[in-house]
C-alpha cells in the first residue's frame, strides 16, 4: 500500500473513532410523559361514556343535524385541515422514499478540443486511438446509462425520521377530529342562542301588548282625573323602551344567523328552525365513564401523544447525524466518441460501483444544535401532553358541577316568573281599583320580563353545557 493511501486510511479510521466517542457523551435527555389520571368522576366508576355516541345520535333535531352535516363538507377551515392532512401524507411518502435506493437513467453528448501543448493534447498527437487511426479532433463524448444511490441505513437514522412523519400524519387526523367536535360544538350553541333569541322575542311581543293594554287603563284614567299625566309618560316610556329593544333582538338574531352560515360555508340566508318548543327542552343525560377513557376519546390528548412519539424519534435522528453514514453508488453503460460505437460490447461497456462512509469532525454546531433542539422540543411535547390531560379532566369536572347547578337555579327562576306573573295580574287589579300606585305596576311588569329572559338564558346556558360537556368527554367527531 503506498504511503498516500495508508494516510487517507488511516485518517478515516480516526475520524470514526473520534465521530463515536464523541456521541458517547451525547445523552437523549428523554423526560418521561405521566398519563396519570383519577380513577373516577366523584366516586362512580360506571364505565359508561357518552363519547361513544355518535353525533347524529346525539343530537334529535332535525334542523341542528343539516347544518352540522353542510358544515362538514363546506367549512373552510375544515378543508384547509384536510389539505394539512395531504401535506403530511406527502411527507410520509417522502420519507419511506429515502430509505429506498435511487436510480436514474442518463444521456449525455459533448465534444473537447485540448491545446496541443498539454498532456491530454501529446497523448492524443501521439497514440493512435487504434491501428491507423489517430484521435478526432474535436473530440466527441456520447453517454447512455443507469445511475444508483443508497444510503444504508446503519442507525435506523431513515427508518426514524419515517416513523416521525408517519406519526405526524396521525397526529393531523387527530387535530382534524378536534376540529370537528368544536366546529359540532360551535354551531350546536349558536343554534340554541339563536332559538333563545326567537324566545326572547316572543316573550318581549306578549309583555309589550300587555304594556298597552296598561297604557290605555292610565290614559282613560288620566281623563277621569284618577292620575295625572306623569303616569300617562311613564308608561309610555315604558312601551317606547321595550319597542326599541325589538330592533335590538332582530340585530342578535341576524348576526347569531350569520354566525352559523359562516361556519356553514354558505352566504347570509335564513336559518331554518323551530323554536316555539325552546322552554320546554330538556338537557339529556350524559354518562361520563371514567376519567382514563379521556385519553382514548379525546382527539386533542391523541393528537398530543402522537406528537410526543415523533418528537422522540426527532432526537434518535438529530443524534445518528453524529454517526458515519454509508451511501453506495454504481452505474453501467456505455460511453464512446462515435455514435456508431456507442453500443458496442465490450468495448464501449462501462460500470462503475463505490462506497463512501463520511462522519462529521470539525465544526459540528450546527448539528449540536439540532440535537439540542430536538431535545427541547421533546420535553416540550411531554409537558403539552400532561396539560391536555389536566385540562380535559378539569373541564369535564366543571361541566358535570354546571349541570346540577344550573338545574337548581332553573326550577328557582321558574318560580320567580311565576310569581311574577301572578303579580302583574294582582298589581293591576289593584291599580284599576286605586289600591296600588302606576309605579307599583311598572316595576312589576319590569321585573317579570327580566325574570323571563333569565330563565331563557339559563335554559339556554343548559342545552350549551350538555353541547360542552359532550364535547370534553371527546364526543361529537365520530359519524
């Protein structure tokens, strides 16, 4: 072996061995993830889950169900996702195509003219190209064949970054899911707040007719001299106040409209309903199961794990790009000066097969960098993950408290309206007989519109809390 050849040898030989000590002291400062939940939801432990249901299930009205099914054809945002989705399936492509050796075919043409007076000019003067004849001048160079590359993937390097990307492709399923139940959820509230908005309506129609029905008892008492005109511009007031307030409504319900036709994907337009029945609907029970089921049925915690999967492989990557890496390549074809010789064999046959094995030496930051990049990024994800745990626990909590709360202040405010109602009856009986003061009967009626669009809201606050509490028990993405 020769002296130069012995020294290139033994470079690469120390170049490994330095490359592989050096990622001795490269530790993965893995952080491990905890998926500690409580073993139940105040007590019970009925494995149960509302989750499991399907949204057209869920859901009874009719009206609802159309929407939410234009909504998953024509969100935009929905689409953008599934489009994200594309891209991630292209990149999983891209990688499994890395790992796979290349090949390409090539055609190549060209012609040279060396100086004379240079060494490729005196051998051409010189020798023959064969037996009496000398070397074109110019000199042609026709081409045609196969090319081939592999990397061998020694430290599972290809097959790493594959599995990331094959994991980041899931992930994306999973953040689409998420979209739909909130995009489920979404248009679900806006569809009740609308209806509590019809309600409202109704209701303020009823008290105005019983206002000018009031107006006129002042007025003819007014001329009989029983009150004075103060009384008349009271009420008047009061009728004006509550006719503005219509238009007020009327605003709501074209905005809670067009909500919806935006998550619809549709331009404004009437919304098609049924709201005479609104105060009379009833939450359904829902059945929570068991806190560990959050991690199977929530798409947001899924979407978190597989992202923790792949920022793991991140680091097995960005570390085995320390270590040599082996690419072979080879070709055969032919090569001559002539066209007419281009395809003769042996003569103008040629091959070609070669392996490189390169490892980093000097200036490595830029891959330190990666590397504890890669790090970081992973204990982020772990972090990201506990958190969605954490959070879907506490709201699944909050909305099982909601639901016994706002029963309560329900039946309450139901009570309240029917004494209110009772009391518009009685304070105006006594003001037509002079027992009972106009103000007495203002602030009555004023009371009892009040208490009747609080009971709207809350029956409202309801129907949207069973819509939540769906919604965080991981329902409402399955078809």
């Amino acid at each position: 072996m020769s002296t130069k050849n012995k020294i290139s040898s033994w470079f690469v030989i120390a170049s490994i061995a330095i490359t592989v000590t050096a990622c001795k002291s490269l530790k993965i400062h893995y952080k491990d993830e905890k998926r500690y939940t409580p073993e139940a939801y105040q007590s019970s432990k009925d494995t149960t889950n509302t989750a499991d249901v399907k949204w057209k299930t869920f859901f009874h009205d009719q009206y609802l169900i159309a929407l939410i099914d234009t909504a998953l054809k024509n969100n935009q945002e929905l689409n953008i996702t599934l489009q994200e989705i594309a891209v991630a399936q292209s990149e999983v492509r891209a990688k499994k195509g890395e790992i796979l050796p290349s090949a390409g075919v090539g055609v190549g043409a060209g012609l040279e003219k060396v100086g004379e007076y240079t060494r490729d000019g005196a051998v051409e003067k010189n020798l023959p190209i064969r037996d009496g004849k000398s070397f074109p001048d110019p000199l042609g160079n026709f081409t045609v064949g196969l090319n081939a590359s592999w990397e061998v993937d020694i430290w599972r390097k290809l097959r790493n970054g594959r599995d990331a990307a094959s994991s980041r492709y899931l992930s994306t399923i999973e953040g689409k899911n998420f979209m739909v139940t909130n995009l489920v959820a979404e248009i679900s509230n806006s569809y009740y707040e609308l209806m509590a908005y019809d309600t409202k309506l109704e209701i303020l129609k009823q008290n105005l007719e019983i206002q000018k029905n009031a107006l006129e008892i002042v007025k003819l008492q007014k001329i009989a001299g029983e009150v004075t005109e103060l009384a008349v511009k009271k009420f008047e007031a009061e009728v004006y106040k509550n006719q503005s307030h219509l238009f007020y409504l009327q605003q709501q319900i074209i905005e809670a409209e067009n909500r919806i036709n935006f998550l619809v994907g549709r331009f404004p337009q009437p919304v098609a309903r049924n709201s005479a029945g609104f105060q009379q609907m009833v939450p359904d029970t829902l059945y929570t199961g068991i806190p560990s089921q959050l991690l199977q049925n929530r798409p947001d915690i899924r979407q978190a794990e597989l992202n923790l999967v792949a920022s793991k492989l991140d680091v097995k990557v960005a570390r085995a790009n320390f270590y040599p890496s082996l690419r072979i390549t080879a070709g055969v074809g032919y090569q001559a000066f002539n066209v007419k010789y281009l395809i003769t064999s042996p003569q103008s046959l040629l091959y070609n097969i070669a392996g490189d094995l390169i490892a980093p030496l000097i200036n490595r930051n830029a891959l330190k960098a990666k590397y504890a990049s890669a790090n970081a990024k992973q204990i982020q994800a772990v972090y990201n993950y506990e958190q969605k745990i954490l959070n879907a626990y506490i709201e699944v909590a909050n909305r099982m408290s909601k639901v016994t709360n706002l029963k309560n202040s329900y039946d309450l405010k139901l009570k309240q309206v029917d004494a209110m109602n009772q009391s518009i009856t009685i304070s105006t009986n006594l003001f037509k007989s002079a027992k009972a003061d106009y103000m007495e009967v203002l602030l009555t009626q004023r009371d009892a519109i009040e208490a009747k669009f609080d009971l709207v809201e809350i029956k409202q606050e309801q129907l949207s809390n069973m819509v939540s509490m769906y919604q965080a028990l991981g329902g409402g993405w399955k078809q």
